[in-house]
C-alpha cells in the first residue's frame, strides 16, 4: 500500500483550469480517469486524511503510485475527453457505479427497419451502433433531447410503436416535432434511415456540414420572407451547438490528424501530442527533454517528426499532422511520412478555426508540463545543491553563492528605464526581498550607464546601512551568519535586507554590464562580491576583465539556475516598467485637462489603475472618483477620445518592450 504524499503534487503546481487527470500504479497503468470543473480543488481532496475518504477512493489513491492530468477550456470538453480515456484504458476503479451498472452508450439499432435511438448499457449487441461510453446517463440523455430536434428519428420502445401504429396516432414526441412519426406514415422507411443516418454521422464527428447546410436553409427562408422557418432553422442550429459544444475537443469535419505543439526555453523543450481521429481526441502524450544546440522550432519540430513515425507503418499516421512551425524540408518529411502510411499526409501549421484552437489547448498544456517539470526540478534539495557548487567550481568562487542577486534593465528607447533586483537564496526564489530601481541618472538609451548607477545605489545602501548598525568589514556572503541583531532597523523592527551581502551578483548582459557593475563595486571599495554577467543569445556566462566567456554544458544544473535567476529579474524589470509607462502614459494624457492637477490624475490612477480602463470607463464611472465632478469627467473622456490608442507589449523573442 503506497502513502499517497509520496506523490502529491507541489503546492501550486496543478492549474485551475478545467481539465482530466489520470492515477496511475507503479506499473504505469491507469487505474482512474476523472474530470474536473477546477483541477487543482478537484486533485487537492484526493490528498487529505485517508480516513476522510470513500473507503473506494481511498483503496484508489493507496493503490496509486502517480497522478498526471491534460488541461481543457470547458467541461464539456473534460467530460468527452474522460469519456475518450476510459473506453482506450479500461480503468479498474473506473469499471462501474456505485449502483453496479455499467457504463452507458448512445446506441441506434440500425439493423431494425425503423431505426431506434436509446441509451443502453451492457454487453454490445449486433445490428446496432454505439457511440461513447459515457460516465452519466443523463448527460447522453440531454444530449439525445437536443438532437431529436433536428434529427427527429423514432426513439420510443417497441411497445410504444406498435400500439400508435395501430391507433393511427403518434406519441408525444410526434406531436412535438420531435419524432417524423413513421409508425403512422409521416415518412417512408427510407426518408426515416435518411434522418438516421444523419444523426449517425452527426455523433460520429461530421458535424460542419450539418451547420453549414441549415446555416444555409436559414438565410434562404430568411430571403423569402419565411420567417417562421427561419426561426426554427435558427433553433436547430443552436441546439446542434449545444449538444456537441466540440470547440478544441471535436473537429467538425471528423479530421484524423496528430496535434503537436512545444513550449521551449533556452534550455529544455516540452512536447505535447493530441492524437485526433475521426475528429475526436483519442489519446495524448508528453515529453521534456533538454536541448543540445540553438535549434529553431522548425528543426526540433523535423527532429520530433522523424522519432515519434520512426517504426509506424500504415493508419498510425494521420492524414494530417498539425506543428506550431514547419520544417525546413517540408516536401521531403511529407514524402518520408507519406511512404510509410502509403497515402499522402500533409504537414501544416493551422492558421484559423478549430485546429487552430485545439492547437492553442495543446500548447497550454505544453506549457504546462513544462512549468511542472522545472517545479520539480527546482524543489529538489540534490539537484540544487549540485547547481550550487558547479557555479562555484565555474567561476572559482571560495564557497557555493548560497545568496545570488540578479539585475537588469527595462526601457521603452530610452524612456521610464526602470531596473529589478530579484534574490534567490539556497537556489529557491525570495520574493520578499525583491526591489525595483527607477534610473534618474541616465540620459537615453544607455543599459551600461544604467546598470552602473543600480549597482551603485544597492551597495551603497549596504554601506550605509552596514554603518548604521556598527559593523565593520566584510562577510563572507552567508546571510545566516548574519541575521543577528546588527541588522534589524530599531524603529521598524525589520530587518536590513540590504545590509546582506550577496555571494554571487549577476547582471543580465554581455562584458559592457559586467564591467559597469565592476566598476560600480571598485568606486565603493567593495572586493569581497563576486559579479558575472549571463548573455541571451549563447547563454555565455562572463567574468570582468575576461576575453573569452565561461561555457557551462546545455545540461549543467548550474547554468540552469542561472538562467532561472535570469529570466525571473527579466520578469519582474517588464512588469515594473509596463506598470510605470501605463500611469506616465494616463498622466501625459490628461495635462491639458482643464481643472486637473497632480492629485486628480493620482485618485484616477487610484481608481481604475490603468488606461486601458479609464478608457473604458463610462462618464458617470469616472464622476465616482472623489474631487471630480461630472464635467470634469467629460473632458476626460473627450481627452482620451481624441487621443490614438497606444498598446504597450512585449516581444516575446527579444524581450523588449514595444509600443504601438
């Protein structure tokens, strides 16, 4: 019996998001398969005190050994998909209800003359069609409801039938559109398989041409005045919506098609694979692997291509398969891909529709297991410890960097330059001591000049802080060793976060920044804080008054929690700067307002925090704010009206701000 804490997730690491999770043994087999409307709550109370649990639940989750999950945008996609994973792993403690029954399907007996449609369970029988299985009854039944409306085939017993055959009068459903009635002659045995084979089709995942054929029939009633019809048609078609709500889940054109996307970072790339047939997901797969070299998307998709066909023959290839970036040699994998399935398979990247939209729910789940997986990587004690002493060992430090500050620059050409300060201590991130750094002294665009006057500003303030408390001398780095009473401010009580002395300074930059901020250490005197500098492009790690850089292997741990210290003062520089230029951009705005000052466009900023929803808001909204009357808020918004829209973003592949 497994102790299931041995597997629970990390605190924050399952998402919110709608979704369908998987337990699994220690063979690797799945032994449950649910769904969830919120994953994290959901997940969450299978962990708490087993006596707490359904005694099933808790033979379920002591007989796991690990617990995945693939998110979703809605629960209805959630519940096909889970119905997709309990028909393809046969789950054991998926196998019945809680009444015994077996696990319901939307069958049509169309071996009959008259074709039925009903909800059976059990054992399959021949001359009838299944689709599903479902996990609740009712679902299917609400399901069946909506489309008899559309589909009006006979769904009542045999019973039911023969005795309205032979009053002459049909049942309820006949009276109400939805049955066409055929045990009374409404239609022939041939219009009625007509209608069922429609809704056949319909279930089976051919549903775009169904909409697009009443979409039709709707704006040609509409055109000869109909309206009645046109009304229904309209009815019809969102009913169809309804009872299918496909979006990413279901492709309306019943597409066979391998849906693959990454989520990458300098160092590591997740893959995610949906394998759609006949429009539905029947199967996923993930992996994280590290990078070897500066592989563009399109290489690593060709490099993923030829290992996942590798060996496939025949119907395992799809007749599409949908990448986030095509290969350089397009034609040439088409061709290898369609010699082993002997039909052609096209390789595409989905611009618009329900591709495009699945293809965006597989990239989030890219991103996903991306973000997991460096969760799991960063919480290992071993791993960090190793991480530690390879940064040590690389830039022949006298002890490990328990305490690593990083710096970088934000601006937007040169204007509201802003930088961040992030610390991480032990390899884990304090968010607590994080500090932003508005750069005055700077004239333009000049990351060197700035970078300088950062450095500057923060070791002064360990100098004077160092002073203020009565030490003397330098430390060597530990902060445990000096959290003591020296360096706690006697009026606040806090401690003098910086009168700590890192054991490792690191600036985003090339030999420019590491020389500032050098330099920056030597006009204070300091000698005992060693300083390196991380560039982007070749993830080169450099040294003051050094040539050549420091290359630390694609898959040291070192560089890796380099490069996480990196990118989180990246972050936090880019939230600070896009915070500051949106209040600037408000204020520079509204100066030829009449009758607002500084404290007016202060209590605005208060109110609605940025421009995108002061423009927004209403004239009667903006009178709310306390000192502006009604016509004050008229020229307001007329100020905002008569200026252009600026959008200020960030580009994901420099990492600059822009605006537009």
């Amino acid at each position: 019996m497994a102790d299931p804490s041995t597997y629970r997730p990390a605190p924050g690491s399952i998402p919110t998001s709608p979704g369908v999770y998987r337990f699994r043994d220690e063979r690797g087999r799945v032994v449950y398969v649910g769904k969830a409307k919120n994953l994290r709550a959901r997940l969450t109370s299978y962990f708490q005190d087993i006596v707490h649990l359904h005694p099933r639940t808790a033979s379920m989750v002591t007989g796991a050994a690990s617990v995945e999950w693939t998110v979703v945008n809605t629960e209805v996609e959630a519940l096909q998909l889970e119905y997709s994973w309990i028909k393809e792993f046969d789950p054991r403690f998926n196998v019945k209800y809680r009444d015994d029954k077996s696990y319901p399907w939307l069958a049509v007996t169309v071996g009959e003359e008259f074709p039925r449609v009903m909800v059976g369970r059990g054992a399959k029988k021949r001359g009838t069609r299944y689709f599903g299985p479902y996990s609740h009854a009712w679902a299917i039944r609400e399901t069946v409801d909506l489309l008899l409306r559309v589909f009006p085939m006979r769904s009542c017993s045999n019973g039911v039938f023969r005795r309205s055959a032979q009053i002459g009068r049909p049942c309820l459903l006949g009276y109400i559109g939805k049955c066409s009635a055929p045990c009374v002659g409404r239609v022939s045995a041939d219009e009625h398989r007509e209608i069922v084979e429609d809704l056949c089709d319909f279930m089976a995942g051919n549903t775009a041409g169904f909409v697009k054929r009443l979409e039709k029939e709707m704006y040609a009633a509409s055109a000869e005045t109909d309206y009645e019809r046109a009304a229904r048609l309209r009815d019809d078609i969102g009913a169809l919506n309804r009872a299918m709500e496909k979006q990413q889940v279901v492709l309306g054109d019943g597409t066979d098609a391998d849906v693959i996307a990454f989520s990458e970072d300098p160092l590591e790339v997740a893959v995610q694979v949906f394998y759609v047939r006949g429009g539905r997901i029947r199967g996923q797969r993930g992996w994280v692997a590290d990078k070897v070299d500066d592989a563009d998307t399109g290489d690593l998709v060709e490099r993923f291509l030829l290992q996942l066909y590798d060996g496939e023959v025949g119907e395992a290839i799809p007749r599409e398969v949908l990448v986030p970036a095509l290969p350089e040699d397009t034609p040439a994998v088409e061709q290898w891909l369609g010699g082993l399935r002997g039909a052609k398979v096209s390789v595409r990247v989905p611009q618009r529709g329900d591709k495009k939209a699945l293809q965006e729910t597989v990239a989030r789940n890219a991103l996903q297991a991306l973000g997991l997986h460096k969760t799991k990587r960063a919480s290992d004690l071993t791993t960090r410890n190793r991480a530690l002493e390879e940064i040590q060992q690389a830039l022949g430090l006298p002890t490990a960097p328990l305490r690593i500050e990083c710096y970088d620059i934000s601006n937007l050409q040169g204007t509201e330059v802003v930088a961040s300060m992030v610390v991480f201590e032990d390899g884990l991130s304090r968010k607590g001591e994080y500090r932003r750094f508005v750069i005055r002294g700077v004239e333009g665009q000049n990351d060197v000049a700035s970078m300088h006057e950062v450095i500057t500003r923060r070791f002064r303030r360990m100098l004077d802080e160092r002073a203020d408390s009565g030490e003397v001398g330098g430390t060597s780095g530990d902060p445990d060793e000096q959290d003591g009473p020296l360096l706690v401010d006697p009026d606040t009580g806090r401690p003098k976060r910086f009168a700590y002395v890192p054991g490792l300074v690191v600036v985003d930059g090339g030999p420019p920044q590491v020389a500032a901020a050098q330099r920056a250490l030597d006009e204070l005197g300091i000698d005992d804080v060693p300083v390196c500098g991380l560039a982007k492009r070749l993830e080169e790690v450099w040294l003051p008054s050094q040539e050549d850089p420091v290359i630390l292997p694609r898959t040291s741990e070192g560089l890796y929690l380099l490069q996480r210290v990196r990118d989180e003062a990246h972050r936090f520089a880019i939230t600070h700067h896009r915070s500051r230029r949106s209040k600037s951009m408000v204020e520079s705005l509204l100066d030829d307002v009449p009758g607002l000052g500084e404290v007016r466009r202060k209590a605005l900023l208060r109110r609605f925090g940025s421009l995108r929803r002061l423009r927004a808001a209403t004239v009667e909204e903006i009178s709310e704010v306390p000192g502006i009357g009604l016509r004050t808020a008229e020229a307001i918004a007329d100020a905002l009206a008569a200026q252009p829209r600026r959008t200020v973003s960030v580009n994901t592949a420099t990492g600059e701000v822009e605006e537009s």
